[in-house]
C-alpha cells in the first residue's frame, strides 16, 4: 500500500469517526432499525439450534404423565431426577459409559503416541522413500471402514478376542493412524529445522531430540488431534455395533440404541435422560475447549 | 548433519510400529476384502469361489440398487444443503456480524460434537406423533395443519434425516468455510464495492471465486462423509419403513454380519469405496479444469 492510498484511508476513517461522534438519536434509532432484519435472523439461528437441546434436557425431568397429558413445550413440574436413576439402573447407562471410557482413552492414546513418533519419523528424519510411505499411509484415509470390517472381524474370531474390548480399541487405532500421522507430519513441517538441528549439534541424537524437543513443542497440535481422535471414536456406532457381541461391552453410542428399542414407544423418560447426559456431558466439554475443538475438526477435514 | 537425521534405528523405533499395525490392519485386510468379493459364504461355513458372480448379483438384487440409490440421493442432498446453509451462515457471521459473531459461530457448531445416534434419537422424539406428540407437529397444529407421521413414509424419514444433518453440521460447515472467506484480502472487496459491485453481485463475481479452493475441498469431504451415512438413518428409522431408506453401508452391515454372507457383502462395501474415490477423483478434475480455463 502507497503512502498516498494509506492517506486516502486514514482521512476516509476519520471521517467516519467525526460522523459517529455526531450521530443523532434519530440517526442511532434508525441504524437499530436497520439491523433488525439480522436480529431477528439471529434469534431464528439460535433458537432452531438450541430449542431442540434444551427441550430434551427439559424432557428429561418429566414424569410419564407429564409427557402424555401436558403440551410438549410446558415445562417439567419439578426437578424428578427418577429418569436418570431408571436410565443408570435399568438401562445401563453407567455400564455403557464405562465400556465408552474403557474403549475410548486407550485409542485415542495408542493413536496419539504411534502417529506423532510416525509422523516425526516421516517428517524431521531423511531418507528415501518418506514420501512415498507418507502418501502409502495418506491413501488409507480414503478407505472407508466397511472395506476392513469383514477381515478384521475373521481375524479377532480366530484369536479368540471377540469377547473383550479389544476389538474395538484395536480397529479404532488402525482407523484413526492415518490421519493423525498425516496431521502431525503437516505440523512438524512447520517448525523450523534449525531447531532439531541444534540440539543435535549439541550432541543430543535424533530419538533423545523427538522426546525432548518434539514432543513438547507439538503439546498444542497433540491436544487439537487428540479432540478431533476422541470425538471420532466416542461418537462412533459402526465399529461399535460391529464388535460388541455381548450387551456387557455396549458404548454408549450402542447403548442409545437399545435403550430406544426398549422405552422408544412406551416410556419417554429414561430415553430423554440418557440424551440429555450426552448434551451435557459433551457440552460442558465445548464450553472449555471449543476453540480447539473447532480448529481440530476444520483442520482435519481440510487436510485429510 | 544428514546422517544425524538419517538414523535408521531412530527410524524404525519411531516409525515401526505404526507402520506394522497399518500394513496388517489396514493394508492387508482391503486386499483381503478385494479378494473376498469373488466368494461365498463365511468363516464357519467356508468359502467358495464364485468369480464376478457377486458382482453381477450386485446390479441385478433390488435390495442392493435401492440403497445404491438411498446413499446417492442423500450424499447429493446432505451435500448441497450442509454447502449452501454453511456458507450462508458463513457470509453473514464474514460480512454482517463481523466481530461480533463468535458467540453465533460457537453456538451453532456445537450440535456437530453430538453423537450422530443422540442427536437421530432427539429428531424421533422432535417429530412423534400420537401420545406424545413432539414440537414440530405441535407446530403444524398451531398453524391449522394436521400432524404429520413423518416417520411413516420414506420421502418423510429421509426428510427428517437431512434436517438432522443439516441441523448438527451446518454450523461446522459454516467454520470451515468461514476461515476460507478471511483469508480474502479486505483490500480486494473494498476495490470491488468501490466499483460499484453490491450484495448477491459481490458475492457471486468477486468473492464465490475466490473462496473456490475451500469451496471445492468442502464439497468433496461433505460427500465423502454423507456418503458412508450410517448412524443417522440407522438410529432414526432402523432403515425403514421397511429397508426403503437402508443405505449402502447398512445394507453391507445386514449382508456381512446378520446373514454372514462376507462375500457379498465385501463386494458391496468396494462398491461404496469406489463410489467415494470416483467421486472425489470427478470433482478434482472438474475443479482444475475450471482453475485452468
């Protein structure tokens, strides 16, 4: 920008500024006016997402014959908890929630710690072939889970796992490796190479530099993949469905299922209880974390 | 400094297992899954070699082309809808709310981290009728309308199924198109307001183009995922009524693991990995042939 265009700007904004310090009411009240339109479009947004959540959670503190007799949109007539205790004690959701936690923190680990090594291995270290083992690992991405279901299913029988969690951690690992590697590969390619460069002049070799430099360094893209891993995994039903061969070793996601073909059609209450802890749960989750849940999800889909 | 970074035991500690794992879980079992496509039958009743049988069996089985169709039609759908109303959302929180549109662009995202199955059993209760009837016939019968068992008819489930996921992506949609559209120079549109381009004008000949390249990357990862639709239409209708709204993936998961034909339903789980990777392919080459032009 030429010092003449800076000036053009600068005189025009200060203009603006004399004319907002002049402003009339008359003037104010018609600029309210005039974003009315985009007020109401707002509320509109707002109230198509948020309805929903909060007339569930609502829901969840009604009794059978509040649900039947009362409209849906009145409100509960008081803070009855007995659908959340029907829905832990009858529907299994503590049982489900464990088996969900069970399952899902050893993958999210086990994905984190191979693809952030793979991906400094693919990265920061040289040698011939990186690239093609890079785009090897990439095409895995494209692949949709049905395509290895079938074999690893096979395989888990004939070892005689199909009656453990195991199933379950190990095929969410394979499934989430490719992406991860590939997004820790993009973000080591951002640090400059002068740093591992450094260390390892100072005498430090290659494995001792990705514990003490890479890995520290990557402490916010590790947070970032490992929300984009846990929402992928927790929120899963195929793999879920596929491997769960016993009620015991029902997620969360599968435990939802059940509980709708049981209390689906007749009795309401538990089934709003079991959502509203999802809403709630993963809400209070995204109150904390949403800018990096927000990044790691755009980011993912981008890349991958 | 080359042969520092050049360590092959480094490398092989470090890249070994992930490697290892990726090849036998991964590699082998798509290569596996190819070859099951030409047999029949299933681990306990042993296989049989068939050819292409399962191939012409795919084309010619009504069951299979309905839910070819159920995945195409609502990839298509998902796909310009999740498209249309993300970027919608993501002009007006670029160029009407501005600074101020944190608040809206988090608050719509948020349903996108809801299971897929809590959120298809919300949108069940949302549109029920009868007893216990939910908000939305509520609605209707405010303004006159008799309540309608959306539920009770494919056009209706598959309705109920877009809304529910245009209602929980729109808004990361509109995030991930919203980064495309600040990273347009202020300098570039101020310049084409300056010569008199206003509105729909602006946006159409000044700044769709130059969001193209997220636009393109957008629609592809949208169809790719919508797709391989499965917990939604599963948990909404159990496919129905009937299996009138059973996608390709429900379809295989019936096939493979309820009727344990892992031939079959090998072969139609490479039908959908083709159908993605043909898709994607398509929209690659007709993005570069319009950058080229």
């Amino acid at each position: 920008m030429t010092a003449a265009q800076t000036l053009v700007q600068g005189r025009a904004e200060s203009r603006t500024r004399d004319v907002r310090a002049r402003r009339s009411p008359l003037q104010q009240a018609l600029r309210v006016i005039r974003r009315l339109p985009v007020w109401i479009l707002v509320a509109m947004l707002l109230v198509i997402v948020l309805y929903p959540q909060l007339w569930v959670v609502l829901g969840s503190f009604k009794s059978q014959t509040e649900f039947l007799s009362n409209p849906t949109w009145a409100l509960p007539q008081g803070w009855d908890f007995s659908n959340y205790v029907q829905a832990f004690t009858r529907g299994n959701v503590a049982v489900n929630y464990r088996n969900s936690l069970l399952v899902t923190i050893p993958s999210v680990a086990l994905i984190l710690f191979l693809g952030v090594a793979a991906g400094y291995a693919l990265e920061i270290m040289v040698w011939r072939g990186r690239n093609a083992t890079l785009l090897l690992i990439l095409g895995g991405i494209m692949v949709p889970g049905q395509m290895i279901l079938v074999p690893l299913f096979t395989t888990y029988f004939h070892f005689g796992i199909t009656d453990t969690p195991w199933p379950m951690i190990i095929t969410y690992t394979v499934m989430g490796i490719p992406l991860t590697t590939f997004l820790m590969a993009a973000y080591f390619r951002t640090v400059p190479r002068e740093i591992f460069e450094a260390v390892t002049v100072d005498g430090c070799g290659p494995l001792r530099a990705f514990f003490l430099i890479g890995m520290p360094l990557m402490r916010n893209a590790i947070l970032t993949v490992a929300l984009v891993q846990f929402f992928s995994v927790w929120n899963d039903l195929l793999i879920a469905l596929t491997f769960t061969t016993k009620p015991s070793l029902a997620t969360i996601q599968v435990g939802l299922l059940s509980l709708n073909d049981e209390y689906g059609s007749t009795q309401y209450g538990p089934l709003f209880a079991a959502i509203s802890i999802n809403i709630v749960v993963l809400g209070i989750i995204f109150l904390f974390l949403n800018k990096k849940i927000m990044a790691g999800l755009a980011a993912g889909s981008l890349k991958g | 400094m080359k042969r520092v970074f050049g360590d092959r035991k480094t490398i092989i500690i470090l890249l070994a297992p992930t490697l290892v794992i990726y090849v036998l879980l991964k590699l082998v079992p798509v290569l596996w899954s190819l070859g099951l496509s030409f047999f029949e039958g299933n681990t306990l009743r042993g296989f049989e070699f068939v050819g292409i049988s399962n191939f012409t069996k795919f084309f010619s089985d009504p069951a299979a082309m309905q839910s070819l169709w159920v995945s195409v039609i609502f990839a298509v759908l998902a796909t310009a809808g999740q498209i249309v109303l993300g970027y919608l959302l993501a002009l007006l929180y670029v160029f009407v709310l501005r600074k101020g549109s944190a608040f809206v662009r988090t608050a719509v995202f948020f349903p996108m981290v809801l299971p897929t199955v809590a959120v298809a059993l919300l949108f069940r209760s949302l549109v029920s009728v009868g007893s216990n009837q939910g908000p939305v016939n509520a609605v209707i019968n405010v303004f006159g309308g008799h309540s309608i068992e959306f539920l009770a008819s494919t056009v209706g489930t598959m309705g109920v199924a877009l809304a529910m996921t245009y209602w929980s992506s729109m808004g990361f949609y509109a995030v991930l198109l919203y980064t495309g559209l600040l990273d347009i120079p202020d300098e570039i549109i101020e310049s084409a307001r300056l010569d008199g381009a206003n509105g729909v004008r602006l946006v159409r000949h000044i700044v769709i183009p130059l969001s193209l390249p997220i636009l393109i990357s957008s629609i592809i990862f949208s169809f790719n995922s919508t797709l391989k639709v499965f917990d939604s239409l599963l948990a909404l209708n159990n496919g129905g009524p009937g299996t009138s709204t059973s996608p390709l993936t429900l379809y295989m998961y019936r096939t493979a693991f309820e009727y344990s034909q892992y031939g079959y339903g090998s072969t139609i789980a490479l039908v959908l990995t083709l159908l993605c990777l043909v898709f994607t392919l398509a929209v690659f080459r007709s993005s570069t042939r319009k950058a080229d032009a």
